[in-house]
C-alpha cells in the first residue's frame, strides 16, 4: 500500500474515533484529552509504517512531508495547545475573552515571526519545497512522536505550528463570538449527532447544487449556518473537503447512504 492510500484510510480511522468522543457526554477538558491519546496513537502509526517505507521519488517524500504529516501532528499540537488553554481558562466571561484573545495574540505572535513560511504556505508556493519538504536523515533533530530524523525535514515542523495556529485561532474565534452574543437554545432545537465529515459532505452538495439565495451563497455562509442550526463545530471545513476529495472508492458516502434510505422509505429496491 502506498504512503497516500494508507495515511487516507488512517486519517479517517482517527476522524471517526475523534467524532465518537465529541458525541460522547464527557466535559470539555476530558474530551480534550481524549483527543490528544487520539491523534497522537494514530500519528505513532503513521510514524510507524514510515520507518518501513521507501518513498518512490523526491516528490512523493515533499507530498508526504508537505501534505500528509501535518494532517496529524498540526492536529495534534492543535488538541495539546488547546488542552493547555482550557485548563488555565478563567472562571469569569469577561475575563475568559480577555484570556482567549492573549493565546490568538501569543499564535499570531509566532505568526509575525515566520511571515516568510506563513505566505509560502497560504499562497500554495512549490519552489522551496525541496529545501523545505526533503528530509536530512543525517541530522538527529530531538524527541517524542514529533521528532526524529526520519519524520522531520529542516522546516516542515515550523509549518505544522502555523496550521494548528489556524487551527486553533478558528476555534478561538468562534469560543469569543458565542460568549460575546450568546444565543439561547431552543427548547426542540436540533443537533447533529452524525460524522461532521457527513454534514460537511451535504454542505457542499447544496451550496454546489444552488439551492439557496439563488446560487449566491458561499460555503462560509452556509457553514456559518449550519454550526448555528445544529449545534455543531464543524472545524477546518475546507480542509475535510480534501479528505473526500482523497476518498479511494466511492466520494459521497452519506449522499450514497442519504439515497439509499429515501429509496428503502419509498418502498424501492436499492440496488448494490
């Protein structure tokens, strides 16, 4: 199997174990734990199956390092800093702003400082990559999951701090938002209590398909709605749309499912 195909079935592995615990009734904190023995058991195990893997060219190693490992270990340093976060938060709302908005400033800080990677990054820049994406096997670079001589380049770590930051400042952002005009459940108010990558998969369905305002509606502004009418976070949405695009077999699982329970409800014969 190659590294895409095993990191693709890997990383949805994770994605399901992940939605597990956010369904689950354990707090915020243990959640929070939970998610870090998550991503970082599953971050071990693409490690793991790197040690034994020959990349088959210089491209497929950039890919790797470039593409795949910072799903996982952005992921991960994403759960820690937020872990960090939430135990040292406040007690009191005006204060709990206050502390969110010094750890976005503590992240853009970082930010400020490696300018020159953060626009490489988000311009989809390529005429580094062999600098940054290229491992010196040579070069014995520290510890943990995270480090070592075959799972790091010279830069790609610096990368993976600048996703979680974006990570991290989505979620931040939507956590000041909700407690600077807080919006009372509705009693009967509906919650989504599928995958997120299930709603997701809608989402982009509609917005595709034109259904609302007549065809011109972005994503953002439905995702925005959604998070509202069902209760949902649903993260780093244009990112998960990368992981259906990398979907092997069939790419719209829940529309396929959607389809196939409409048919059973109408009384016809679904056909495999």
């Amino acid at each position: 199997m190659d590294m895409k195909e095993f990191a693709q079935e890997l990383y949805v592995t994770m994605q399901t174990k992940l939605d597990e615990v956010e369904q689950s009734p354990k707090d915020s904190i243990v959640k929070e734990s939970c998610y870090i023995e998550i991503v970082k058991s599953h971050t071990y195990g693409l490690k793991n199956y790197l040690y034994q893997y020959e990349f088959s060219s210089p491209q497929e190693e950039i890919f790797f390092f470039k593409n795949i490992k910072p799903k996982f270990v952005s992921l991960l340093l994403f759960h820690n800093e937020l872990f960090e976060v939430e135990m040292s938060k406040p007690l009191e709302k005006d204060c709990i702003v206050k502390y969110y908005m010094e750890a976005l400033q503590k992240g853009q800080a970082f930010v400020n400082a490696n300018m020159e990677y953060y626009r490489y990054l988000h311009l989809g820049s390529t005429y580094l990559d062999s600098k940054y994406f290229l491992s010196d096997r040579n070069n014995e670079t520290g510890y943990d999951v995270m480090y070592d001589s075959r799972f790091c380049t010279p830069f790609d770590h610096k990368f993976c701090v600048l996703q979680s930051y974006e990570l991290l400042k989505d979620h931040l952002t939507k956590a000041i938002d909700k407690l600077m005009s807080p919006r009372p459940q509705e009693p009967n108010a509906l919650q989504w209590t599928g995958p997120k990558i299930s709603l997701i998969e809608l989402m982009y369905a509609l917005q595709e398909s034109g259904v609302f305002n007549k065809a011109t509606t972005d994503v953002k502004m439905i995702a925005t709605y959604f998070e509202k009418v069902f209760n949902v976070d649903l993260g780093n949405y244009y990112r998960t749309l990368q992981d259906i695009r990398g979907r092997k077999n069939r790419k719209t699982v829940f529309l396929d499912e959607l389809k196939d329970k409409l048919r059973e409800r109408l009384g016809e014969a679904v056909i495999c």
